[in-house]
C-alpha cells in the first residue's frame, strides 16, 4: 500500500498551494474499500457526483474495455507539461 506516502488535505486547501506556485503538490488516486484487490465502488463520493448525469461510463477510446475504477488528478507546471494519458 503507499498510504505512507500519502498526505490528507482538503481540495481547498491543495488549490491554495498550486495557486502559490507550488510545482510539486499533486492530487491523485484517492483510496477506495477494496475486496480481494479490487474496489468496491467505481470511484469516491465526490467523483462519483461530477459523473452524475454521464451518458456513458465507457468512453469509445476503450472500445469493449471495462473500466474498474475512475480517479481525478490534478497538479500544476510553469512549463506547461502533461503527464500524458493515466491507465
């Protein structure tokens, strides 16, 4: 597990430190109850709301694939830079 790692903050709070300037913050996968390795919700509460009203919860890019969990991640950078497509 990598909670260790982790850092609990409100979203508020993480948009301040972006906001400030700060490179390094960043806002990733947010832990879900798991059973046997997998999640037992497709995403936490608060995604789970912005998905509300979705016509569909598979987009076309992943064909026939079934997504297993939905994350958001958020960070910032001076030089404009992506961390390309997250799987």
């Amino acid at each position: 597990s990598d909670d260790v790692s982790r850092e609990k903050t409100t979203f508020g709070d993480f948009c301040r430190e972006l906001e400030s300037g700060n490179e390094l913050a960043y806002l990733t996968t947010q832990a879900l109850e798991d059973a046997d390795g997998c999640p037992k919700s497709l995403a936490a509460d608060h995604v789970l709301k912005l998905l509300t009203g979705c016509q569909s919860l598979r987009p076309n890019l992943i064909g026939n694939l079934t997504p297993v969990q939905y994350n958001m991640w958020f960070g910032r950078s001076s030089e404009g830079s992506s961390s390309g497509l997250h799987h």
